[in-house]
C-alpha cells in the first residue's frame, strides 16, 4: 500500500487538469453560488438538508478573507431569499486564521451575525491540528452569545474526546474521523482506533445532550452508531448523519430516511475545485484509490 500510496503521490502534479475534473465533478458542486443553489434545491427535494463550503484555505491577504466573508454573507442571502434547507461551513484559514486570529475571530463574527439575522447556522471546519486550538477558541468565543454556531472534532485526534469533555455547555459539533496526516504522537493511525475513539465520542455527546452530526462513510462505523443510538434511546432531535456529496452510502441514507434521521450533505462548490482536489489527493494518496473505485459506483440521490 505505501508504495501505490507514493507512486499516486509522484504522479498528481503531472495529472491532466481534464482528468482531475473528473474526479471533481463527482464531489464539488460547480464553480458559482448558482450552480450549488440548484443543486441544494434538488437535495432538499429529496428531503436532504445541506451545509455548503466554499472551497479554499490558507489565505494570507486581508483583501481576500474579506472577499471570502462576504461570498458567505451573500450565500446566506440567497439560501434565506430561496426558502432553502441549508446551512454553511467555513474554514478558518478560508477567513483569516492565518493572518491572526483575531482577524479569523472578526470575520467568523461577522457571519455569524448575518446568519443569525437570518436564523441560520455556521459550522467552524477543523483543519489540521495546528489550527485546532484558535479553532475551538473562537467558537468558544463566539457561541458564548450566539448559538447559532457550531464545530468539528476529529476522531483520530486523540485529544478530541478530553476537548469535548471539557466543554462547559451542549453544544453542537460534527464529527469526522479526520483526513490529515497528522503525527502518531497526538493522533491514531490505525482505523480500529479511530473507530473506536469515534465510537466513545459519539456516546459521550449521547449522554451529555449534545447535538452531533455523525459525518461518516464507514458503513459498519454507521452500523455501530445506529445500534448506540437504539442503546440510549437517542431523540432525532439531537443528531443527524452526514456525507460528503458524491459518495455513495449503498441505500443507508434511504434507512435513514425511513427512521426519520435527518441527512445533511456537506457540499462544495467554488472556483477552487482543482487546487483543492490536488491538494487533497496529495494529502492523503488513499482518496485517489476511493475515488477510482466510487467513480464506478452509484450515488444514492
């Protein structure tokens, strides 16, 4: 496997934009606000709700994370002028984070307003875990006047159970198990113990009244969480599953359906697609084998 993983490594950057497009077309929704709108329309047809990213990170002019704020001000507009079930996520190095965090603090504000205006929601994305502290921080800060906000805690990150554990109120977060390659010092490398530490923070949120969006693809991980759910006689009111949009469930987000389990898609969309692809392939060579296979398969919407 390492060696495939470093040959698929090797060849990305000399990949035909053409042929990255394919893989993208599968998972990104378009590249302006009204190609994802129609696509959320045709979502919440089929009773899915979303949450709408706007692809990119790691922007260092102010100019720009201004722009980004403003792009996801107007996606709100537009999601509330439309009667359309969707909230948004943003990715604080999208909106600052790496100028300071004071300037990630000013704009993730700022949203949060106009969402809150507007009865909406925002969702604070956890990117790798040199951001995981300003990250929690800010929504800390944030959620102390406006619940109308939200984060994500990643499950091979073994500090995530103790962070969740040490919030002082219920919150609402999702959780993921994490696609960063991160140090074996601070996270799990093994998929056993991921699911296991995602297992004993899916509980945890059960037992505590949080509201957690369980953003998994590991059908025998969701074959646990439905028998925990049925376990402590969790209210639907306090979770919901989530997907990335592309990726097939094998008929799971229709069992869903018929329990009356809320669904959200997790939908990006953006001029960034290609950069964001690469990004994300080089990252984590394992995608590129995933996405050859479910290219192939059938989407369950």
């Amino acid at each position: 496997m390492n060696t495939i993983n470093s040959i698929i490594t090797k060849i990305i950057p000399f990949l035909p934009k053409k042929m990255v497009k394919i893989v993208a077309n599968k998972y990104v929704a378009g590249e302006t606000p009204e190609e994802a709108l129609k696509i959320i329309k045709n979502l919440n047809l089929k009773k899915y709700d979303v949450t709408i990213d706007l692809l990119g990170e790691h922007l260092n002019s102010i100019n720009e994370t201004n722009e980004v704020t403003n792009t996801y001000i107007n996606i709100l507009n537009q999601i509330n002028n439309q009667s359309l079930s969707s909230n948004i996520s943003v990715k604080p190095t999208h909106i600052g984070l790496d100028i300071g965090v004071e300037e990630f603090y000013k704009n993730a504000l700022k949203i949060v307003k106009k969402a809150e205006t507007l009865n909406n929601f925002v969702r604070f994305d956890m990117e790798h875990s040199g951001t995981t502290d300003h990250t929690i921080e800010v929504f800390k800060k944030i959620y102390k006047n406006h619940k109308n906000t939200g984060t994500v805690f990643q499950a091979y990150l073994k500090r995530s159970y103790k962070d969740i554990e040490n919030m002082e109120e219920k919150i609402n977060f999702r959780l993921c198990k994490g696609i960063y390659n991160e140090n074996p010092n601070i996270a799990y490398n093994d998929k056993q113990k991921i699911n296991e530490n995602y297992l004993r923070i899916a509980e945890l949120a059960f037992k505590n009244g949080h509201y957690i969006g369980l953003a998994t693809h590991d059908i025998e991980l969701t074959k646990q969480l439905c028998s925990l759910i049925k376990k402590h006689n969790v209210s639907s009111s306090n979770f919901e599953f989530q997907v990335l949009y592309g990726v097939p469930m094998h008929g799971w987000l229709q069992k869903h359906l018929s329990n009356n389990y809320k669904i959200r898609i997790y939908l990006p969309y953006g001029p960034q697609w290609y950069e964001y692809s690469i990004r994300r392939l080089k990252e984590n060579p394992n995608i590129a084998r995933y996405v050859a296979k479910s290219i192939f398969s059938r989407r369950d919407y």
